[in-house]
C-alpha cells in the first residue's frame, strides 16, 4: 500500500515537471524558429532591396561587432594582431570583430555543441569534413543563405573565387559559405629517407616493387621498421590500396575516415562499389600480412602509442605515410632534428592521374542563421580575401613581429620571442592563391607540385552532391565497428589466414548493410549531374 | 576475565604480531606498486624527448634536463592565474556543498521526517536518468546564462547525490537517544543539526569534503564546455589539453594542417601532470588528523 | 474515491509541511538543486526516440522509436558487449569492495603513525594519473620489442610473449589496474567508518581474550557491512556504463583484443566517432539506464525485505 502511494507521488511530480518541462523548452523552439523565420526574411527583404537598387551600398552608419569562431587556441600576440585588422575594419565597413577559439581537444565535443544550443555568433570555419559537416549544418537550417547576397553585397568576393568552388558549396542549388580560395592538393604517399636510400643504393621509389626494395633494407638492416606506426596506419594502408588501383575513386556513403566507398573511375562516378568484394583486395590483403610477418611495421603496432611521423622525426622510423602538405609542411622539423637527412615522397595517385583538386568546401567560412549581421559579416570576409593587407594580418600576422619577407619567402624576424610574439589565427577557409607566401619552415617542393598538378589535376566528380545519411544511419554505425575491427586487422597483416579473413569481413559487411548503404549512395545520385562532366 | 591465562596472553600476543608482519608488508608492497607510475612520470618529466621517443619512459634516465620545466614555467602568469581558479572553485565548492549535503544527509536520516524515503529515490533518481549533454549545456547556457562563468564550473558538482548517502550513512551511526534528549532540552531541529550532529559527524565531513576538494581540484570536463576566457582556465584544464592529442591527429588525417613542432612533447605532457596534480596530494595527508576516533562516546558521557 | 484520497493525502503533506518546517527548509536547497540541474533537463532524454535536427528541437523532431537502437542489435553484438559490461563491472564492484576492505582494515592495525601516513597517502596516489598516462606505461610495460615485462622474460632465459596478440591476459591486466586505480579512494570511506567505531568494543573485547583477527572477524567486518551495501547498490545503478577511459587507453584500436575486452562504451564509440549522431548516443545511455535502474529497484526491494535500514530509499 505504502509503496503504491510513493509510485503515485512519484509519478505525479514526474508528470508534473514534464510538463513544465515541454513548456519550458517548447519556447526556445519557437523562439529559435521566428528568428529563423525573421532572418530569413531580413535576408529575402535586404535582397529585395538591393536588387531593386543596385547601386545602393550597405547600410553600414551603425557599428557592429562580429563573433567569429576558428579551430586553435590564442597566442599571446593574437590581440595586437587583432587590434590591427579592427582599426581597419572600423575605417572600412564601420565593423569590428571578436575571434573565439575552440582549441584541438575540444573540437570534436565543443564544435558541434556550438550549433546544437544555437549559440549567438556570427561567423565560424566549417568543412565538408569537419565532426559536423558543412552539408548537415545546411540541411539543418543553422546557416544564413548568402546566394543572392553574394550579388549585391559582395560581386568583389564573388568574382575573386572559382565557380567549382562555389558550386562545391551549393546545398540543393542555394550557398551557405565562402569556400577558399587555396588551391590544395592532399593525395597520400610514403616519405622516406633519401640518405638510407642511397646508403643500401636502391633505387628512388615509384612502384610497390622499388618500396618493397627500400622496406627489405630497413627492416634487415637498420635497428627501426620502415613504417614504425600505429593503428591509424590501418587507413594509411587503405588509401594506399584505392590510390594505387586502376581508377578507383573514392565515393561519399562510409565516411572516408574508415574503409569507404569507391566508384570504379571518376566518369563511372554513379558505379559504386565496395573494394571488399574484389580479387584486388584480397591480393592486398594477402600482401599487408607479408609486409607485415617481414617485419616492414612493429608487431605490436595495433596498440602502439607513437605515430610512424613522431618516430621518423625521432629517427627511429624508415617513413611514414601522409598527404603531401604534411610532408612538406615537416620539412622544418626534419632540417632541426636531423641536420642533413633529406626526405623523399612517393605519390600513390599520380601514376594513374588520379590527383584530385580539394573542393573549396573542406575549407569554408559560414555565417550563422542567428547572425544579426550577416550582410557585415560576409563584407567582412572579402576584406580577408581580397585585400592584401587583410590577408597579410589574418595569415602571418603583424609585419616585422610575427614574420619578415626575405627574397619571397616568409620567415620568423630574428628578435621573435615566442613567449610574446607567438601569434596567428587558423583561418585556412580565407587563404587565396594570389596572396600566398612560402614560409622558409616549408619543403619548397610544396609549390613544385603544386604549379605540375595544377595542369594535370582531375576534379572530383562529386563536387556539389552532398549525402544524406539519415535513413541508413544505423547500417552505418554497424559498418563502422566491422571496420575498426576486421578490416583495421586486415590491412595490417594482423590475421591468421589472410584469404579467409577477407570471407568473414565479406559476410560481416554484407550482415550490417552495405548493400543498403549502397542502393542508397546511387539512388541520391541518379538525381545528380556532375558539373564538369563533358568539359 | 580473571580467569584468562597467562598462556592466553601469549597466544593473542603472537596472532597479533603475525597480523601486524601481514599488514606491514601488503601494505607497504602495495604502496611501492602505486608509487612506481607516479615515480616514472616525475623522472619522464626530466627526461629529453628525444630518449623517451626512442627508449620510453624510465625511471633512471641518462641525462636530466630541466627544459620542460623550463617551458612550463616561462610564462607563469597563466599557470599562477589558474592555480587561482582552482582554488577558488575548490574552496568554495567544498564549502558550500559540505553545508548542503550534510543538511540533506541529516533531513533523510531524521525517522520522524515522513517522506524521506521519497526524498531519497528522488535524490537517486538522477544518477541514473540524464537529459545528456545538449539539453545540459542549452539549460547552463541559455537559462542560466553561464557561459564564461566561475559558477559552471561550481554549480554542476556543488551537489552529488551520492554524497548525500555517504552523510546519511555516518550519520546513521549517531544514536537516536541523542537526538530525543536534546528535543526534551527544547533544542529545535536546526540548533540539533548545527551543535550537536555536526561535531560528531568530523569524520564524515572530513571524508566527503575530501572527495569534493578531489573532484574540484580535477574538474576539466565543465570548463571545456562553458569557459571561453584563458584567464578563467582551471589548472586541469590545462593538462587535459596538453596530454590529450588524439583529436589532433584525426584533424591531421583529414587534411588540416597544423604545426605538431607546436604540440606539446612527452616530457612537457608530464610536467604538466607533475605540476597540476602536485599540491592537492598533500591535502589527503592534512585531512587524516580529522579521523578522530570515539567521538560519539566522549559526547554522549559530557 | 481516488479523489478523495489525493485530497486527504494532499491535505497530510501540509500537515507533514507544518509540522516539519524547518526540515523541509533545510532539505530545500538540494530539493531545487536537483530539479534545475538534472529534473529539468531530464526529457532530454526523449532524444533517444527521435531523428534530431537541431534548429525542430529536441521535441520538434521527427518520432522514429526504436530506430536508434537499432544498431546495437544490426551485428549480433548486443548479448556480447552487455555480457562483457556487466562481468566487468561485477568483478570490478565485488573484488574492488573487497580490496578496499582489506586495506583499510590492514591500515587500521597499522600502529607506525608515519608509515599508515605515508602509505595511505601512497596508495591514493594512482586517482590522480590520467588515463591516457596509464595507456602509455602500460605500452611500456608489455610491448613486445622493448617492454619491461619481456626485457624480465628474456633476462630470465624465457621466450618474449606476445602481450598485445592475447585476449585473454588483458582481462587481468584491466581488471588489475582499476583496482589499483580505485582503491586508495573508495578505502577512505572504509576507513572513516573504522576510525569511527567504538573504541571501548575493542577494548572489552581485548579483555575477553580475543586477539586481532577476532577482534576484526566479530567487531570490524560486521560494523562495514551496512557501508558495504550502501557501496554496492549504488554501483548496480551503473553496471552497464563506465570505465571507458580506462578501457579506451589501455586496448585502444587493438581489435584483436576486442573479443574479451570489448564493453558498450567502447564499442558505440566506435561506431559512431565517424558519424556524429547524438541520437543515437542518447539510446545507448537510455538502454544503460533503464538496465541499471531495474537492477536497483530489484537489489534494493530485496534488501529492504531483509534488513530494512540498509535500503537506499
């Protein structure tokens, strides 16, 4: 009896504070969608206006101060550098701005978080790849459409940057961001030592043949493995595979952090496969369990702590595999830790021409649905990426603190204290081609390639389609666990019988879904057309 | 007892030392194997990076460099600054969580309070249902307006109900004759609760502030989510950044560059742990005086 | 009748209210502390059930059941990793109790007021370390090429052995270092209740001729045990969750361990670290919940059937 009292007092209060509950948080709610619906129309109502008259500028008499976010932490001097592009900014578009940092650690828990409790703020970086994804960030309706703002406000930005990068911006046809307007290449090869190279006299790598040369000589002769790594060698391992195979292209569907999708070629791009299911793969995998009882990665390496780059650096690793602006971004490092020792990189997708251009969405700044400004903002942006002066301030810092031009090539000034110099903000969607420096910490080679690839690069075919994993969310978690386990052991030789384990993560893949995923992948693409397809 | 033999005598007397020998020795053994990591990270954090790259921690290193120390304490305003938060948030968090929790554990453990068993589920309740993470921070964000503030990092761990059991635990063990005496002397339940189940509850105090100056002294997780301003950064704050990385190296992976000749290296990574966890161990050794034995008695006779 | 009754149980609450007024105050502060900070945000938890869009709200996005759950259950893991979970947490809970135990006991009989001192402090020592500090001496310890276990094995003439290739060794070696992790912090309580007892029962009891290990058979242990239950039942509330730190840094992405080291926290982090879904991390926690809340409620009415001053509530 007692007890049948304290189950209706119970409920009772839990009916009660439910209530209030829904009341109290079916406000914000609707708060959050009349000012969706009141930015949006201010939006729709400035366009009107301005297309009306076209001449007529920006209302700018009224000072403003515009929060933007950015990935990193604060320097010391990221104040003074501040304070500069204020006082511009106060002179130019009547405007200030305050930067929020969400620092490395943090990003994966704090970055979304900034989107899901609907914080007021106006600007922020966002990615195609990022723990939430440009594209989700659109469909959710977080983002301020700047498509016809882009006319009217900023024809200067607009002209500046690419249409593929602006069409790799589009979500259903309307632009949410300012992609970059760097042009990047990321593709992956193996660094290595062209001291040892020389020293065993072998030849420079370009072939799986002449880096299993290289690979013997270390692993026999030296006292460290060539690919000292880590688990995340897995995936290293696995773009390696895609990159060096016919024409495979990697295809949206299993995020391309794990064991995704490929279409068979760039023009194929609706012909989606998993690589599993081929004889390829299970030549490689019969080929990683080799490589691996031959001693080419540490036989604990599944737990090991360092990665393969740290132990290079360490001089206790043969290489490490990376995309190209990690190699040569290391090259600083390397000339201080080991005076003398100069790296080679070995590309996988160059032989077979399947360098891609990086879309301008990995790299984009957006501004907030709940932006009060977003007009300022975006008029803020093209000051970044227009003018130099902007971009020298937001790039590299304060001229003769933060770095000196030397013969074209930046460089820290000699009196730099970093304890009150170290300055600079991670603001990589606003860099441009036309204003960049090499910095002297970078392998120059960096722009070798750049300038070879330019002529040669292909564009990804699914620039402008973005994936809606809504309906298969599921079968992905699913796949993602088959892959962190068998397939993370199978492309590190880590099973007992290579061929049979390639059987089971067959039958484990086709268990959690991936013959949904893939329906799923080529009915959203049925309704996509490439943009440069033909040209 | 008059009847106990001297043989008795010895006997209680040799069972006694071999118990004494068992407990000096597991004891001390177990000391040893929970001082050797903590041993490893101070000599690691004179070790160079270079030798813990490619040798691994040691407790013996070949060579002793001050250079992470040297690091760390280049620029102590920041490391002085939140040295102060923490404090802060400990002292105050203690303080006001020992008052209301011990009330609390004194309400639930008065017999004559009716619905204190409801009281208690309603308490436990919340350790086991949470709204998550985004209800959370919309409530400490938006209703509360807490973000950049002290209080986020306070508020959240001020109350735990958890705490609350471990005070009405001990204070279970204070007779209830005591209490009805006093009411006979026409003491009200707060003058009860504030001159005499206070006192005798030193231990019990002792114990749970303890664990809260503990909790607040590591608290990370609040200040990563709500503090924005460097110079409100707890001291834990700044060793979860420093030894945490793998999120930097998924950032790497998918394209972004960052400078790793920036990040921290191990041997920072350890002074900093030597540095952050230093000071609040010698609080435990502080608070033992407070476990005072036979309270109880020497109130009931006075 | 219903009515009735709410009205007259209505009307014996204030009543209740009157008469205990400075008791209800004094509860009043934690009673409110609780309702802001964890009452309010508690339907929250309905996200578990929806497909959530962050500009409808939690309350505003689609209905779906138990879609989000699915996934538990898509690979057949669900029996294991719940299996796994609640071996773990058992041992970790019974054999971690009775450590503790012992220790502050064996402390207790310590009478060198520096070496109890120092040793208590000592043993506190390993709540502080991280985590991700702990996975990386364990990587010392027993990596195959330069761990200090091998480098004992083969200086003794032994084969090196393959630490990080065996399932089975590392559940001693997790269950090993949570209890090295834990104890020094949960032996406090112990030994607080220990210094808290009645010196003249052990005096009383010397008299009479018990030695020591009566003395801790008859008077100690069964002083503990309500301490002990307290301990226990609120650790069944969390038998499907927790120690992901711990499990994280010492197994990591090493799969080949993952067969006896694999728990529900590891394994959803697993699978949605690449697909960000607070949805679906919302079931999961609602699935630990309601697992640990039946377990309570059942432990709890079967202990207040026994001995009723030992319930939680």
């Amino acid at each position: 009896m007692n007890n049948y009292k304290k189950m209706l007092i119970l409920i009772l209060v839990m009916t009660f504070i439910v209530a209030t509950l829904a009341g109290c948080t079916g406000k914000p709610n609707n708060e959050s969608t009349t000012s969706e619906n009141t930015s949006s129309d201010g939006t729709s109502k400035n366009s009107t206006n301005a297309s009306s008259d076209n001449t007529s500028k920006v209302d700018t008499s009224k000072e403003v101060h515009l929060i933007y976010y950015l990935w990193g932490s604060e320097g010391p001097a990221n104040r003074d550098i501040l304070n500069e592009i204020n006082k511009k900014l106060k002179a130019d578009i009547n405007a200030t701005i305050e930067v929020k940092y969400i620092d490395w650690p943090d990003v994966a828990t704090k970055y979304p978080l900034l989107f899901a409790s609907g914080e007021q703020f106006d600007m922020a970086h966002a990615s195609s790849n990022a723990v939430i994804s440009y594209f989700t960030l659109a469909a959710q309706g977080s983002l301020t459409d700047i498509t016809d703002m882009l006319d009217t406000v900023v024809p200067k930005l607009k002209a500046e940057i690419p249409k593929e990068s602006w069409k790799s911006a589009e979500y259903k046809g309307r632009i949410y961001g300012v992609p970059t307007a760097y042009t990047e290449f990321t593709p992956y090869g193996y660094v290595y030592r062209r001291d040892l190279k020389e020293k065993y006299g072998l030849d420079e790598i370009n072939s799986i043949e002449t880096m299993e040369a290289y690979m013997d000589a270390i692993a026999k002769n030296e006292s460290f493995p060539p690919l000292n790594g880590n688990s995340s060698d897995a995936q290293n391992l696995y773009r390696m595979f895609v990159d060096l195979t016919g024409s495979w292209i990697e295809a949206p569907g299993i995020p391309l952090s794990e064991m995704h999708l490929v279409a068979v070629s760039p023009e194929k791009y609706d012909d989606i496969i998993h690589p599993a299911f081929t004889k390829e793969f299970e030549d490689w995998a019969v080929m990683m369990h080799e490589w691996s009882s031959k001693g080419y990665w540490p036989k604990d390496i599944l737990s090991a702590q360092q990665n393969a780059k740290t132990n290079f650096n360490n001089g206790i690793s043969g290489g490490f595999i990376t995309h190209m602006p990690d190699w040569t971004g290391n090259y600083g490092t390397v000339k201080k830790n080991m005076p003398g020792v100069e790296t080679d990189f070995w590309c996988f997708a160059e032989k077979n021409g399947k360098i891609k251009r990086k879309l301008g969405v990995e790299n984009i700044t957006i501004i907030s649905a709940n932006s009060k400004n977003p007009e300022r903002a975006l008029m803020a942006i093209e000051k970044f990426m227009t003018e130099e002066e902007y971009y020298r301030l937001i790039q590299y810092g304060i001229e003769g603190r933060q770095y000196e031009i030397v013969d074209g090539i930046a460089r820290k000034p000699e009196k730099f204290n970093p304890d009150v110099d170290a300055g600079g903000f991670a603001a990589w969607a606003l860099r441009n081609d036309r204003f960049n420096i090499p910095y002297d910490t970078e392998d120059p080679r960096r722009y070798e390639l750049i300038k070879k690839w330019s002529k040669v690069a292909i564009d990804n075919p699914y620039v402008g389609f973005s994936f809606d994993s809504t309906s298969i969310s599921s079968e992905l978690a699913a796949i993602a666990n088959v892959n962190s386990q068998l397939g993370v052991q199978i492309m590190l030789g880590k099973t007992a019988d290579p061929k049979k384990a390639v059987e089971e993560y067959r039958n484990q893949l086709k268990q959690a879904g991936i013959e949904k995923v893939i329906e799923e992948v080529k009915r959203q693409l049925k309704d996509f057309t490439p943009i440069n397809i033909g040209n | 007892m008059f009847y106990k033999t001297k043989n008795n005598v010895i006997r209680q007397g040799l069972s006694d030392n071999l118990l004494k020998i068992i407990c000096y020795t597991s004891v001390g053994l177990f000391a040893l194997i929970c001082l050797f990591p903590f041993a490893l990270m101070i000599t690691s954090s004179f070790m160079s990076e270079k030798e813990i790259v490619t040798e691994g921690y040691k407790l013996f290193p070949k060579k002793f460099t001050v250079s992470a120390y040297k690091f760390l304490l280049s620029n102590p305003q920041k490391l002085v600054n939140a040295y102060k938060i923490t404090i802060f948030n400990t002292v105050v968090g203690t303080t006001v969580g020992l008052f209301l929790m011990s009330m609390a554990g004194y309400v639930l453990n008065r017999k004559d309070f009716k619905y204190r068993n409801f009281f208690a589920f309603f308490i436990y309740f919340t350790t086991l249902f949470s709204g998550g993470l985004i209800p959370r921070y919309i409530l400490m964000v938006k209703y509360l307006g807490l973000k950049d503030n002290i209080l986020a990092m306070i508020l959240p761990n001020v109350i735990s109900a958890w705490y609350i059991f471990l005070m009405r635990n001990f204070m279970k063990s204070i007779p209830d004759s005591l209490y009805e005496s006093a009411t006979i002397d026409g003491a009200g339940v707060f003058r009860i609760y504030w001159q005499i189940v206070l006192p005798l509850s030193i231990p019990a105090l002792a114990t749970v502030g303890l664990f809260l100056a503990l909790g607040f002294w590591n608290e990370w997780y609040n200040a990563m989510l709500y503090i924005e301003s460097p110079s409100k950064f707890p001291l834990q704050y700044f060793l979860q950044k420093t030894i945490n990385q793998t999120n930097v190296q998924i950032l790497i992976n998918q394209g972004v560059m960052i400078d790793i000749s920036e990040l921290p290296t191990q041997s920072i990574k350890m002074a900093t742990a030597v540095v952050a966890t230093g000071p609040i161990i010698f609080l435990y050794p502080f608070v033992q005086r407070y476990f005072i034995k036979g309270l109880t008695i020497g109130a009931i006779k006075g | 009748m219903l009515q009735i009754n709410s009205h007259n149980k209505l009307m014996s609450m204030s009543r209740e209210i009157r008469k205990n007024k400075v008791l209800f105050l004094m509860l009043l502060p934690t009673v409110v502390y609780f309702i802001i900070f964890h009452y309010i945000p508690m339907p929250g938890a309905y996200v578990a059930f929806v497909d959530y869009n962050v500009n409808k709200g939690i309350f505003g996005s689609k209905f779906v059941g138990l879609k989000n759950f699915q996934f538990l259950v898509q690979n057949g893991d669900l029996w294991r990793i719940t299996r796994n979970t609640l071996l773990y947490n058992f041992v970790f809970l019974v054999l971690g109790n009775i450590v503790q135990i012992a220790f502050a006991v064996m402390l207790s009989e310590i009478g060198s007021k520096w070496f109890k001192k120092i040793t208590q402090s000592i043993i506190l020592l390993p709540h502080f370390i991280s985590m991700v500090i702990v996975g990386v001496f364990a990587y010392n310890l027993f990596n195959y090429d330069y761990g200090f276990a091998n480098m004992v094995l083969t200086s003794l003439g032994f084969e090196r052995y393959e630490f990080y290739s065996d399932p089975y060794i590392w559940k001693y070696i997790i269950v090993f270092f949570k209890i090295w992790s834990s104890t020094g912090y949960n032996m406090i309580v112990y030994l607080s209740v220990i210094t808290g007892i009645n010196p003249e029962i052990y005096e009383s009891a010397y008299i009479d001729g018990a030695n020591s290990w009566k003395k801790i058979r008859y008077i100690t242990l069964p002083m503990l045990k309500p301490t002990f239950v307290l301990l226990f039942l609120f650790g069944l509330g969390g038998m499907l969750r927790g120690s992901f730190e711990l499990f994280y840094n010492l197994i990591g992405n090493n799969s080949v361990l993952f067969p006896q080291t694999d728990i529900i926290d590891t394994y959803v982090f697993r699978s949605l670290v690449g697909t960000f879904n607070f949805s679906m991390g919302a079931a999961v926690g609602f699935y630990q919940s309601v697992f640990g809340f039946i377990l309570v409620l059942t432990v709890n009415a079967i202990v207040r059937k026994i001995e009723p001053e030992y319930a939680l509530f």
